[in-house]
C-alpha cells in the first residue's frame, strides 16, 4: 500500500471504531491519573515486582521521579486528546 492511500483512508474517518474511542477514554483516564496521582500508579505497579525485587517499597520514585511522571503524563494527555479530536 502507498503512503497517498494510507493518507486518504487516515482521512476519511466517520468517527472511528467504538472499541478504540474507549480505549482511548481508558488512556485519557490513566493519563489523568498519572498527572494528579502518580503514587496510585505507583502503589498499582508495585506489587508486580513482588518476586522480582527484594524490597518493592525501596524502589518508589523521589519527587523528581514524581515530578518527571506528571510531566510525562502531560505530553501523553496531549497526544491522547489530540488522537480524540481527529477521531471526529
């Protein structure tokens, strides 16, 4: 397939799939949270070290961490919203 025809069939969307705008609602959501929260994202992962890590609770994030996290979360809100828009 050429690049002309993947740019027209991008193009000539009529809202997109239901299953991907909620999956992209499901990315808004957890974007939010890694914003306004990231220690719940945190607390969520760190039982998945568990066997992994001797000491799960060892490896939180510093504030920086936290604070690279929300900044990180923002360029992802972005991205997520802007994929949103053009879904309609």
């Amino acid at each position: 397939m050429n690049h002309d025809a993947i740019v027209q069939a991008a193009s000539d969307s009529d809202g997109g799939s239901p299953v991907f705008v909620l999956l992209l609602c499901f990315f808004l959501i957890m974007g939010v949270v890694q914003v306004v929260r990231p220690q719940l994202l945190w607390k969520a992962n760190s039982r998945l070290q568990r066997g992994w890590v001797r000491n799960p609770e060892a490896t939180e994030p510093t504030s920086k961490g936290y604070a690279m996290n929300r900044v990180v979360g923002v360029i992802f809100l972005g991205f997520v919203i802007w994929i949103l828009v053009r879904q309609f």
